[in-house]
C-alpha cells in the first residue's frame, strides 16, 4: 500500500524539543525528494511549508519561521523522514504533515512544488 504515516507529535514545553517520523510504504522512497508542511488551527490558516530535502539527503531547505530550530533529515534505509524540532514556540503548534515530491530533488521551496502523496498528520501542541 502506497501511505506516508507521520508520528512522533505530542505536547511539547515552549524552548522544548519534539522529533517527528514519517514511514513511507509502496514506493522507491530513496529515489523521492519529501517535504514537511503544517497547518495551524484556527479561521484563515492555511497549509504552510515547513522543510523539504532531496532523494540524497544533500539538499535541505527550511521555511525562514523554523530556520536555525529544525532540522530535517531522512533514512533511505528506513524509508523513514525525520523533522527534529527545538527551541518550540507557541507558534509551532500545528496539525504537521509529510509530503512526497514527483521529483528526486526540491526545485521551489515550498507548496509550488508538485507533490503527489501526503500522510494524515501529526498533531503538535506547545504549550506550558
């Protein structure tokens, strides 16, 4: 079965640190540029793009608002993507997401690029 399967979110401190997982299925996940975007609750809030990193794991890139806090990495051998989050803000608090791209490498950083399978998200709350 073709899935993406995010896990990982939870209640995290603000300042504090949380890593999210998402485990690909059903395709050639090594050969796939994959993405993290978030969605914040509340009217008006749409999807935003959050980070994105090539099939090799040698291109990353990051949305100014988690750029120097979170790093995105990936397994190939695990077919697992990683979002390592730290120094949480209120502002972080989202419904997260992973994303594979149609592409082995990130042309537009950010949700212009095509993609053309996403997980069903993983809750993060930062709150004291």
């Amino acid at each position: 079965q073709v899935q993406l399967v995010e896990s990982g979110g939870g209640l995290a401190q603000p300042g504090g640190p949380l890593r999210l997982s998402c485990a690909a299925s059903g395709f050639t996940f090594s050969k796939y540029a994959m993405s993290w975007a978030r969605q914040a609750p509340g009217p008006g809030k749409g999807l935003e793009w959050v980070s994105g990193i090539n099939s090799d794991g040698r291109g990353t890139y990051y949305a100014d608002s988690v750029k120097g806090r979170f790093t995105i990495s990936r397994d190939n051998a695990k077919n697992t993507l990683y979002l390592q989050m730290n120094s949480l803000k209120p502002e972080d608090t989202a419904l997260y997401f992973c994303a594979k791209a149609e592409r082995p490498i990130i042309v537009i950083p950010g949700l212009d690029q095509e993609y053309d399978l996403w997980g069903q998200g993983t809750q993060v709350t930062v709150s004291s």
